[in-house]
C-alpha cells in the first residue's frame, strides 16, 4: 500500500493554522493508507512544537521536523503578507528521504474537506507536479514570458513528482531564476515556479484548492478551502460559509487562537 507523503512549512506565527488545517485533514481523511508528516522547520519554538503535538495526539501520527538551511534563501525576495517559510517548498525534493519519490505541499492556510488520498492517487508520472490555476484573469504572463494557453496556478497545494525534480535540478533552476530576477518576483517563489515550468504542470480539479478570494462559482462544494491573501478568517470578516468550516476545526484543537 502506497504511503502518502505530507509536506508542510511554518513559523510560530502560523504554527497554530497549521494544527487547524491538519486537524481538518486527519478527520476527513477516511482511507486507512499510511501517511508520513513532515513540517519544514521555521525556527519553531520547543513549546510550540509541544502544542503541535497534542493538538495531533488523537490521530497518532508521527512528525518529523526538517531543518532548512538559511543561507539557501538569505538573497530573496518577501512581499505582502507573505513570509520566508513559504520558499521552503522549493527545498523539498532535497529534504526528503531519497526513496521518496511523490509528496503533497500544503499551505498552513487551508481546510481539507474531503480524503486526501483522493488527491493523493492523481497520476501525475509525466509532469513536474499538479497544481489548481487562479481563476480569473490572471496578469502575470507578459512578466514572466508565459504563454497564456499555459496558465499560471497558484502554489499553495502542489502534488511533487520528486523523481522528475532531481533528475532535473529543478530545485536548483527555480532558484538560478529567482536569483536572476527578482524584479519579476510579484508572488515570489509562486511566480518562479510558474516560469520555469509552465510547460511541465498538470492542472488539477479546482475543488483541491478553492482560493475564496479569487473563486467565484459556487457550483461545487470545494475539497480544499484556500483563505488567500492577507484577509484570514481569524483577522478579518470572510464569507460565514467558509469561516465557520475554519472556526469548527480551530474549536477542536483546544488551541487559542487570538
């Protein structure tokens, strides 16, 4: 049986977001497939760690901390609400055992509705990675040289075909471009991912990533739940439908979020 392989990133200010969102994943997830968590490390505090853990202590799922090295991102660019964490994703083929050869990224910033193996078990042995586009109308492709008929997809729920990354270095070219030009870097990271593999991403059902700020259509009823921008539903009004499904599992954490 396939193992599911999580991957998430956070500091102190995010770390309780991250026991809600994971609270939401391990409650729906119905399958029994065996999953390993790994949470990139940033600089976390032992206490915080500790509430980490018990707020995960019913689901008995093991964490494994990562450490990412500094001076890896010492040079890049951070905008808006946006924090240095969120560059960790690009190390994770490095990070992880090498036999590892697929992972999930999640964002702290989410509710997981539905089994996330269902996620999990999309086929994605040709591409780089799966990921859901913005919808709308997007500004970024005259910036970064993308063909519109690519699209560009945001990077807070990326399925990593870890294989293809380091037969390719493509670690290694995300960040050559982020170096070269950082005046192109809007979204930071996000935008680099999107020029360097424009060609080599599957696009995924919207349901996996519903960003409330830029999805409109309410036809479906969303798997994942993506509070995007800076405008969180423990900071600032949100759509009741879609703060209360934070709100219940914030409650069962026992962690207080002020």
């Amino acid at each position: 049986m396939e193992r599911i392989h999580i991957v998430v990133a956070t500091n102190d200010k995010y770390v309780k977001h991250l026991a809600v969102m994971l609270t939401s994943l391990f409650e729906n997830k119905s399958t029994n497939r065996p999953l390993s968590l790994y949470v990139i490390d940033g600089k976390i505090s032992n206490e915080n760690k500790q509430k980490l853990h018990n707020a995960l202590k019913s689901f008995q799922v093991e964490l494994s901390f990562l450490t990412v090295e500094d001076s890896l991102f010492q040079d890049v660019v951070v905008r808006y609400h946006l924090s240095k964490e969120t560059y960790y994703r690009i190390a994770i083929p490095a990070l992880l055992p090498k036999d590892v050869r697929k992972a999930l990224y999640l964002d702290c910033d989410l509710i997981v509705k539905e089994d996330i193996t269902n996620l999990w078990d999309v086929n994605i042995d040709k591409y780089h990675l799966g990921a859901v586009p913005i919808p709308g109308k997007v500004l970024r492709f005259e910036e970064l040289s993308i063909p519109e008929k690519y699209g560009y997809f945001n990077a807070g729920v990326l399925l990593l075909n870890l294989k293809k990354w380091r037969d390719n270095q493509t670690s290694e070219k995300v960040l050559h471009y982020m170096r070269k030009n950082p005046e192109k870097l809007k979204f930071m990271d996000q935008d680099a991912l999107n020029a360097v593999l424009h060609e080599k991403w599957l696009k995924l059902d919207p349901k996996w990533n519903y960003q409330v700020h830029r999805s409109h259509h309410q036809r479906f009823n969303p798997a994942i739940i993506h509070y995007t921008t800076d405008k969180k539903p423990w900071n600032s009004w949100h759509n009741p439908k879609f703060k209360d499904e934070y709100l219940k599992y914030a409650k069962k954490t026992n962690w207080k979020l002020d």
